[in-house]
C-alpha cells in the first residue's frame, strides 16, 4: 500500500469544485435534453430534478467503490497515492463530461 502523504490542503479537490463539475454536467444536460425531448418548462424542471437525485445516489456509489478500487489495487500495484473520496467523485463527474459528447 503506498504512504505517500496527500498534498497540501490548497492543492487538494474540494467539495465546491466537484458542484462545479456537477453544476456544468447539469447545465449540459438540461441544454442536450430540452433540444432533444420537446417538452414544456414544467416537464423539464421536473425531469431534471428527478435525474439530478439519481445521479447524486450512483455518483456517490460508483465514487465511493472507485476509493476502495484505488485503495486496495492501483495504488499498490502502480505505487501510487491513495486518493480520498473527494477526488473520486471529480474523477466520475470528469468521466462523465467526456462522456456527454
């Protein structure tokens, strides 16, 4: 397993970064979505919220699986850092943002 320290506390992901990641994959979703479905306001704020719970449940999951992944594999078998469940979840959302295309 690989001790090396997590940087300093300015260098690391914050929860604010990872809502601006979620905040911009939302934004690109609602857009992709109301050009898409041909739906009113009332469908759309329904429809977004509703997948924007869903979409903090698995992201929360997948991030959390992702840790422990990293934790007990990569990590000692590319001696690298561990990561913390922060930097999880920007590594799902960013994942997810390629995947928006």
């Amino acid at each position: 397993m690989s001790t090396t320290p997590l940087p300093a506390e300015s260098h690391r992901i914050t929860p604010k970064f990872n809502l601006a990641l979620f905040a911009f994959n939302a934004l690109a979703g609602i857009i992709k979505f109301s050009f898409v479905a041909k739906v009113g306001l009332g469908g759309l704020v329904l429809t977004s919220i509703l997948d924007a719970v869903l979409t903090i449940c698995i992201l929360l999951i997948i991030a959390w699986f992702l840790k422990e992944f990293w934790l007990r594999l990569i990590s000692d078998l590319f001696s690298l850092r561990n990561i913390d469940y922060q930097e999880a979840i920007a590594i799902i959302l960013v994942l997810s943002m390629l995947g928006l295309s």
